[in-house]
C-alpha cells in the first residue's frame, strides 16, 4: 500500500526517495511529489545518490549536494544546473 509522502520519509537524499519509490513506499499524491521522485531517478542514474532535496514544484526540483553546492534538476529532461547559474 502506497502510504508515504515524500515529505514523511526520514531519508530524503535522492538515494531514499527512489528506493522509497522502487519498494512501492510512496503515494506520489502530488505533482511535486511525482517530480521529486523523477529527478531523484536521475540523480541516481548518474551516481549523485547524497544529494537531499531541497524543494520540488510541478516543474523542477533543487537538491543540495555535500558540499553545500545546490543545484537544479528538470525531471523531464534529466538536465542538471548549478543553482547559481539561474
């Protein structure tokens, strides 16, 4: 049964949002939530499983890496930018 939200997981690196989603953990009741798990599907695909979300609408998400670097994802897309680049 999909009981959780994002914002109720204790982990919310990109790794525990999408093992959250890959156990079937997750409602996903939100677009933001639907984002979120996408992007965190990206990041994963491209080895930053550290990176916590930060905040996430219909549209884009920011994460913040270990070193307090914060970045952008498009989940449509995969794209990734340096938050300072906006």
């Amino acid at each position: 049964m999909h009981s959780k939200r994002i914002e109720d997981l204790t982990d919310t690196t990109a790794q525990g949002i999408w093992e959250a989603h890959l156990s079937g953990e997750l409602a996903e009741a939100t677009a933001e939530d639907t984002a979120a798990v996408e992007a965190a599907g990206v990041l994963a695909k491209r080895g930053h499983w550290t990176w916590m979300l930060q905040a996430a609408t219909e549209d884009l998400t920011s994460w913040q890496d270990l070193h307090w670097n914060y970045w952008v994802v498009d989940p449509d897309n995969g794209y990734i930018w340096d938050w300072d680049e906006l």
